[in-house]
C-alpha cells in the first residue's frame, strides 16, 4: 500500500482516469521494462501521459491493464 497517497495534495485514481493536475494527464499502465527504462534513463517524465498519448498508446497496445483483472494475475520476483 501507498500510504503517501494519503496526503491531502496527492489523488489515487484508477487506470485509464484523468488525473487533477495543470493540464489533463492520465493514470495510465505501464510495463516493467517501461519502469525500467525510464529508471535507467533517470526521465520520470516518459511514464507520463497526455490524454493524447492515452488514446494514442491504447489503440497501439491494447489495454495493459486487462491481465490484472483476470484469474492467476502474479506480479515478478
């Protein structure tokens, strides 16, 4: 659990949602080697996404988040 996303100035949203900030961003799925790429680049900024590249990235992908939802979903060791 995400005990920070408690804080007053912080939101929890589901995937797919819009997020409050300045301009619309997306809570959106991303993939381990995603999180990874954007570690070793030491860019925050590439797991952030626009409405835009929301519509953009799911007609590319397909919805990430739709194995969560099924049964034997596992997370890595």
């Amino acid at each position: 659990m995400d005990r920070i996303q408690n804080d007053a100035s912080r939101s929890t949203v589901a995937p797919y949602s819009p997020r409050a900030a300045r301009w619309p961003l997306v809570s959106m799925p991303v993939t381990w080697a995603e999180i990874d790429a954007a570690v070793a680049a030491q860019d925050p900024r590439m797991l952030v996404f626009t409405m835009r590249e929301a519509v953009e990235r799911v007609a590319e992908r397909g919805d990430l988040f739709a194995p969560v939802l099924g049964a034997g979903a596992t997370l890595p060791g």
